[in-house]
C-alpha cells in the first residue's frame, strides 16, 4: 500500500502537474494567439464574435440625423447661451491667445508644433464630400469593361478578403464589412467652409484645389483616361443625401444620390500616432488626429479606385456623408464605449474612421464583444480625465441625449458636446485627452497588455484592478512636449 | 588538515517536484516582466519600465537568493528528499 501511495504520489502528481502546466500555458497560448481571418488581421481570440452589439440597441426613434453635429451649431448654441456677439469675442479671444503661444514658443503651440499639424492636415483639407480625393463617380481609373475584361467575381468571402487585402495594403488597421443601413446615412451634406485668416486678417481659405487632387479630377496623368469626364463639382453647400433607384451615385448642385444597389460598407479603422496623440491637448496632440484624417482619405480615396477597378461603384467617405461608429460596430471593428466612440481591442480609441459603400457583393462581418462595456461601467478613466467634464459618469448606458448634437432612438452613455468644443476654444486646437486616457489606447508591443485585455474579456470582476493598475503605471498622463522633436527615431513608432 | 581515517557523508538530495514547478513560474515571471521593461521603455512609457525595472530586479534577487540559500553546504532541509 505504502509502495502503490508512493508511485503515485510521485509519479502521477508529476505528470498531473505538468497536465496542468501545459494545458495552462496552452489556455493561454490559445486565448492570445490569432483567431480567424475574417478581418484580413488575425484577431485573438478572446475577441467575441456575436450577433448583435453589446451597446447601441435602438428604438423607432433612431432616424437619420440631421447633420447638427457640434461644429455646425456651436455658433448659434453660443449666441444663444451667452449673449450674441459671444462666439466673434471667443473666436478672437482665441486667435489672440494662439499668437501669443507662438511667440512665446509655448511647448506644444511653438511655431514647429503648429505647423506641423497643418501639414499632417494637407491631405484632409483636399478631400471635400464629392470632389477630389472623395469623388463619389469613376475619375482615374479604367473600368474593366473600358479594357474588355468582364469584372472581378469570386465567392462573397473571397471578395471581402480582396477588399480587406487592398485596405489593409493603403493603411487601414482594422477594415470591416457591415451591410447598409440607411438611419445610419446623414440628411445633409452640411457646407462648413470656415474662412481661414492670417495674423494680419488676411482671408487664407483654401479657395483652389491641391494640385494633386485637380491632376485627379482631369484624369491621371499618365494617361488619356478621364479627358472626357464632367468638370468637378463644386464644393458642397448643405447638400440632401439621397437614396435612389440608380445605377451609378451622382452629386448635383442640390443633392448627393446614393444608389439604392449599395448594400456594402467597407468601415475602416485608421491607427493614429500615439505618441503625438499622448501630447493632447495642443497642436502637437492635434496632429495625431490631422494625420489620421489624411491617412483617411488617402485610404478610402484609394480603396475607392480599386474597387472602381474591378467593376463595382464606390463612395469614399471619412466623416461626412454618414456616422462612421454605427458602422464600425455593426462591422465588428470595436465597441461603443463610455466616449460614445468606437473603442477597438487593438488599438483602444486611437482610432479614425471611415468608410466605402459599394455595390460589390461581399461576406458581412459581425459585431464584436470583448467586455469593453462592462470595463467601460467600472473604469470611467475618460470621464474623469475630461477637464470640461463633457463625458458621462452614469454607471449605465442610456437613451437620453444631451442636446442637439445627439442622434435620439439609441442606447449610449451621451456626451456633452458643447463643453467638449468650449474646450477647444480654450486649447485653441482639438483636444483628444479621452482619447489618450483611456486603457486601451496602449502600444502593442508589450505582451502583458494583451493578456490583460483578454482576461477582462472574460473576467469583469478584474475591471477594478485594472484601472487601478492603469493609473499605478502611470499610462493616459501627457508626455513630455519638447522631447518628441529630440527623441530618438531610428525605430519602430511608440 | 584531514586523516586518512575520517569519514566524509555526501548527501545527494533530490529537489521537490513542486520546486521545478515554482522556478518556472519564476522564470515566466522574470521574462514578462522583462519584456514589458523593454516594451514600455520603447513606448517612451517610462513610469511603467521603470516600475517593471524595479519589479524584475526584485524578483531576480529574490529567486537568486531563494536558489543560494537552499544550495547552502551543511544546512538541514527539510523539504528535500534525501536519496
């Protein structure tokens, strides 16, 4: 008996043991290596694919929106709250506050740090809904048709995986594909040409397109195609956005038509620079947003163009035309989160979005869950980091909007938009510290991370300890302004 | 100096399963939190390496010392199994 114990005390406890070390290691080999490659991005595991969203049910109320986003109202929401005359005194006040920055070479407003968010912005300002880098008809490309070659068709999986290919190729981080929905496409193609004026209050708008985008609109250079196209639309001023029975999306002086055959959304989730975005709120800060909007419409402009190529139509879209999150979400690129942002298990809410309609048929994707609602309920790092106090502190999503700029009929935990962008005209640029704050917006190079994301995908009682482990390393907090122009960068970008 | 009448006793003591099992916990401990030293510091997040610096050296200190205290000649342990 004490001979049969003492086999198995040793031997069987040693090979349990090791059973267990195994499966463990495995467990958690399997729980942080890739998943399927429905995204053209191998994705972890514990990245839930599902069939309805965990946030963002909706109620009949939810039509389209009218398009009275926060840059459109500020003005008269301002006048209306503070007199008239309050916005022109802000907007001065501000003006006034910048110059002097500048001159003072204020860290993270210098001359340098300006600038270098107006470039970053370059190709932004070139994409108008429409026209240019956003055309929404065939400009410099040849339809397969034009070469007397019948157009790309494979199985529904095989185009998606075509499209995400391509996307990814012209720097999509995360692409999706999510079915039309037409509440999710806005009423108006609001006109927001802002004038643009020097120190000495010169007008500096932008009144002629970039070269580029005028080399585009005639065709592309290097070749005849595109002589005979219509001349290029004007900019848009506060357009319908339509949908109809047609073949091809068309703009007009009144509307911007979009094709009812369009049951395809290729969403689109651009990575932004998080070391500049960790600079927020400044211009250098600003210029983490700047750049992801120009990759932006590098990506879809591009994305655009290929599937023109292959024989379909395409719309190109960044946040015009129609609200990106919705999107996103139903596409299974991340989660609607405390922000009332898209937050993605990849790269957190340091994310720019957009999108390509088409008419291409391909394989949908699903939602996604990996626990970010329920970490969202306990965390409230954002809301507590927001210095207007614009973002909610409820423990529970809600359908009750904040004001205008909110679209009623859907389940979020709503913004105060009008504090956010006061802020703004106190920073003198965009702010994006909720962006920068929030847990998920870390690097991707460090494997504990991704461990952590994946047990509070399955383990929300550890959402506590987490925050607070969050704010102990010292993760969401500004870096240092003028080291970004000195430091070292002969590597991979942090 | 030593006779050639003394008696010398070697003993070999073979080490607790669970002591294998432990040393690797450590050592993937050490590692991940190497790992996310280098990593933070190459995020410029340096609070985070410098913590994790600070949590690796503990470690390696307290499992280099854990080995030589238990590899010490003549003391009595009462964990080890003596063959």
């Amino acid at each position: 008996m004490e001979g049969i114990r003492k086999q198995i005390g040793r031997r069987a406890l040693l090979k349990a043991s090791g059973f267990a070390a195994a499966s463990g290691a495995l467990g958690s080999l399997w729980a942080l290596a890739a998943g399927g490659s429905a995204n053209a991005r191998k994705r972890a595991r514990w990245i839930r694919i599902v069939d309805r969203p965990t946030l963002g049910e909706t109620t009949a109320d939810y039509k389209r929106f009218s398009g009275n986003d926060i840059f459109t109202i500020y003005r008269q929401l301002k006048d209306q709250r503070d007199g008239a005359g309050s916005f022109e005194a802000e907007q001065a006040s501000k003006a006034k506050r910048l110059a002097t920055w500048i001159k003072e070479k204020k860290p993270g407003y210098s001359l340098p740090d300006r600038q270098l968010s107006e470039g970053a912005f370059t190709v932004m300002h070139s994409a108008k809904p429409g026209v240019g880098l956003l055309a929404w008809t065939r400009t410099s490309v040849r339809a397969p048709e034009e070469m007397a070659t019948p157009r790309y068709t494979a199985s529904p999986e095989e185009m998606a995986n075509t499209v995400k290919a391509a996307a990814r190729l012209y720097g999509a981080g995360l692409v999706g594909i999510a079915p039309m929905n037409e509440a999710y496409v806005s009423l108006l193609v609001p006109h927001r040409e802002q004038p643009r004026k020097d120190s000495s209050g010169k007008d500096t708008s932008q009144k002629t397109q970039h070269p580029m985008v005028q080399r585009q609109e005639g065709g592309h250079p290097s070749c005849e195609h595109g002589k005979d196209q219509p001349p290029a639309v004007q900019p848009p001023q506060d357009r319908d956005i339509v949908f109809e029975d047609t073949d091809v999306p068309s703009v007009t002086d009144t509307k911007f038509v979009i094709p009812r055959k369009m049951k395809w959304v290729v969403a689109i989730a651009i990575p932004m620079d998080l070391d500049l975005l960790s600079r927020a709120p400044t211009a250098l800060g600003d210029t983490a947003a700047a750049l992801g909007y120009s990759h932006s419409a590098f990506v879809v402009a591009s994305l655009a163009v290929f599937i023109r190529g292959l024989g379909y139509e395409a719309i190109p879209c960044v946040n015009d035309t129609a609200q990106s999150i919705p999107f996103a979400v139903d596409a299974g690129i991340g989660e609607l989160s405390r922000l009332n942002k898209l937050v993605t298990p990849e790269f957190g809410a340091g994310v720019r979005l957009c999108k390509v309609f088409t008419d291409m048929p391909m394989a949908y994707d699903k939602p996604v869950d990996f626990g970010l609602v329920e970490f969202c309920k306990t965390c409230k790092k954002c809301a507590e980091a927001c210095p207007s106090r614009a973002l909610s502190f409820d423990d529970e999503p809600s359908f009750k909007t904040r004001g205008p700029w909110n679209n009623p009929g859907h389940k979020a935990w709503f913004e105060d938009s009008y504090k956010c962008y006061q802020y703004w005209q106190k920073t003198g640029t965009g702010c994006g510290i909720c962006l920068a704050s929030c847990p998920y917006t870390k690097g991707d190079q460090a494997w504990i991370h991704e461990a952590v994301k994946a047990t509070a995908s399955i383990a929300p009682a550890t959402d506590g300890v987490f925050r607070a482990m969050d704010d102990a390393f010292g993760y969401g907090k500004q870096r240092d302004l003028e080291q970004w122009w000195t430091k070292d960068r002969s590597g991979r970008r942090g | 100096m030593t006779n050639a009448t003394d008696v010398f006793t070697i003993t070999i003591r073979r080490r607790p399963w669970w002591f294998w099992a432990l040393a690797g916990v450590w050592l993937l401990l050490e590692v991940v939190i190497f790992q996310t030293a280098f990593a933070s510091a190459r995020e410029s997040e340096y609070r985070a390496a410098t913590i994790c610096w600070i949590a690796a050296a503990v470690v390696a200190g307290g499992g280099v010392f854990g080995w030589l205290r238990r590899g010490q000649a003549g003391r009595p342990d009462k964990w080890s199994k003596q063959l």
